[in-house]
C-alpha cells in the first residue's frame, strides 16, 4: 500500500472505496513487476574497492614503539623488485597489505648495494593467509611476481619465511633504517567503519 500510495494519475490502479472506509486498489497485472521492483543499491565493483582502499592506505597510522609482544611476529617478508620504485611505493605496498590482512606488522624500506629500494616485514599472522592476500595486493597494484610461471605463486623479488631468532631479525633491519610498527589498535576505525 505504501508503494501504491507513490503511484498516481495511473489507468492500470483502480481504486475503490469499501464499505468500511478502506481503499482498495486493483492493478493490472502487466505492471506489477515496473511498480513494484524493489530498488537495490548497486555493487561497488572492484575498482570502487580499490579507491576506498586508497583513501584508507593514506589513513593508516605507523609508531616507532616497540609492541610487548613482539616474540609473536612470526613471518618474515622481503620484496625487492630490482626495479626504480621509490620508497612511497614500497611505503604503499605495505599499508595496503596491512589492510587487507589486517595482521599486526613491522617494516623497513632499505636501499641494495644496487641503489634499488626494497622492503622487510615481520608480520604476526598466518603463512597461507598472508600469501593469499599478498596475491591480492599484487594484483590491485598490476604487479606480477610469477617469473613466467602462473603455478608458482612468488619469486626471488617476494620472499616468505619464518623468523627464527627475533633479536638477530630486529638487528638486521635496524641496521639502515628505522622500523615501523602498524598494529590494529592503532588503526580500529579504518577497520571498523567499513568505507
């Protein structure tokens, strides 16, 4: 009755009064589907996606506090593409996959002897996680780390293991840069206002 009330100067509605006060209406039935198909907001493809993720990436906020549970990072991560990306882009890199993933991480952008940018990330999170949504980022990014082989998820320029000795890992990446902490806590209402 509310959507019929939203119709009017119609010759497919007859309304009728009834002997009790009601209105009655009757509608021909060619027309109900153009009268009363319920309106739905469109899906945001993926490329509304990926702008949301690039307004959140410039929100995302990094300390140089070391967490107390810093003995629970148990990945390590190193991209290099030995290509001229500059530190923004690496920087980029790893505030998205933060997002995506959502894990608690520390970076460091470092140079190579080379002069090509790279980047180190410890990451408290799950292996087959973490390549899956690393996958993700690559592709948002039109990235592709295959050397060729689409069955092989990453190459030499992507590298994933488990750190082993954290102080001898917290060591190395001091060595030529400061480490950056991204933690959830620090970043809740990136995660929770869902835009």
């Amino acid at each position: 009755m509310r959507q019929i009330g939203k119709i009017s100067g119609d010759n497919n509605i007859i309304r009728k009064k009834v002997i009790n006060g009601k209105e009655k209406c009757l509608i021909n039935s060619n027309y109900i589907s153009d009268y009363f198909r319920r309106k739905r907001k469109l899906k945001t493809g993926i490329d509304g996606f990926n702008q949301r993720m690039e307004k959140k990436v410039r929100k995302v906020k990094s300390t140089y506090k070391v967490p107390y549970d810093i003995d629970k990072y148990n990945i390590e991560l190193s991209i290099n593409f030995k290509d001229d990306y500059d530190n923004d882009y690496y920087d980029y890199i790893v505030k998205d996959l933060f997002l995506r993933s959502s894990f608690d991480l520390f970076y460091v952008i470092e140079e190579d002897t080379f002069g090509f940018n790279h980047l180190h990330i410890g990451i408290k999170g799950d292996t087959e996680e973490l390549k899956l949504i690393l996958r993700h980022t690559y592709v948002n990014l039109h990235l592709h780390d295959y050397d060729g082989d689409e069955d092989k998820i990453f190459s030499k320029q992507t590298n994933i293991a488990v750190i082993r000795n954290h102080n001898a890992y917290l060591d190395y990446l001091q060595k030529d840069g400061t480490i950056e902490f991204l933690q959830k806590k620090d970043n809740l209402e990136l995660f929770a206002d869902g835009k």
